[in-house]
C-alpha cells in the first residue's frame, strides 16, 4: 500500500528525510532476506529497541538495548515467526523521527498459528541515519496467544 497524503500534516518531512529513509532501507533489507548482523549494522550501537508484550511467551519482544541486543532480536524473530504480509499504510516524518503504521500477518513457526495485527513503529534516527530508537506497537494479546503452546 501507499502512504495516504490525507493523514499527512504540514509538518511533515518530504520522503528524503533521513529518519524515513533509515526505516524504508531497514525494512526493505529486512524482507530481502538481510541476516540479523546485516540489520544490526543499520542501528546505533546503544540503540533503544522495545516492544511491549509478554516475553515469557514471546522472546524476541521486550526491551533490548544495544547493537547486540537487536542482533539478537532479529535472530530471535527470524526463528520464530515467517511473515506471511506486511502492509505499510501511513509513514509520518518529523525531524530525526519517523512513524510506520501498518498490518502484518506472520505465523509462528512452533504453533503454526497466524497473528493479524495492525501495527505502528516508532523510529528515531542520528545524523549518520542510524537508528537510535525503534518502538513497536502491536496487539500484543494476538501475539501472546499465538505463540502459546
């Protein structure tokens, strides 16, 4: 999907800030197959990494901090789910900071069953385009049960 110009404001950066060119390359590496430590090269070395939820279930969610703690969680994500579909709807830029809003659908790969969810990231970049922050919000819930056993 493409960005929807209605939600934008007049606030927003144009499609070369560097805070939503950090989160497109991301992402398009992420999907074309870049391994964990390939990923972690595009954060800062005390990146903020959090996504909330219940981490007894789900490893590769909470908080990690770090280049080494991304790594790990793109590890940990790569071995725990395949995504089935990810949409990008709206992605919002304001100075160093970018906000991807979206759906994905992934399936767990030890329960087989499928998470739909929309989605928002929170992404803030440094000068050298490395992100520093990368939040994630999700439904959680969704995410818990079908990790269950």
């Amino acid at each position: 999907m493409t960005a929807d110009p209605a939600i934008s404001s007049p606030t927003d950066q144009p499609s070369t800030s560097l805070a939503r060119t950090a989160m497109e390359e991301m992402f398009a590496a992420w999907g074309a197959g870049a391994t964990p430590e390939e990923l972690a090269e595009r954060f800062h070395e005390d990146v903020d990494c959090f996504i909330p939820g219940d981490t007894e279930a789900v490893p590769w969610i909470g908080r990690k901090v770090g280049r080494a703690e991304i790594t790990e969680h793109f590890a940990q994500l790569a071995a725990g789910v395949t995504t089935e579909a990810w949409e990008v709807d709206t992605i919002m830029t304001h100075g160093n900071r970018a906000v991807m809003l979206g759906s994905f659908r992934p399936r767990v790969i030890a329960t087989d069953r499928v998470i739909e969810s929309e989605y928002a990231v929170d992404v803030a970049v440094d000068e050298a385009g490395l992100i520093t922050r990368y939040h994630m919000l999700e439904d959680s819930w969704a995410v818990s049960e079908a990790a269950r056993p």
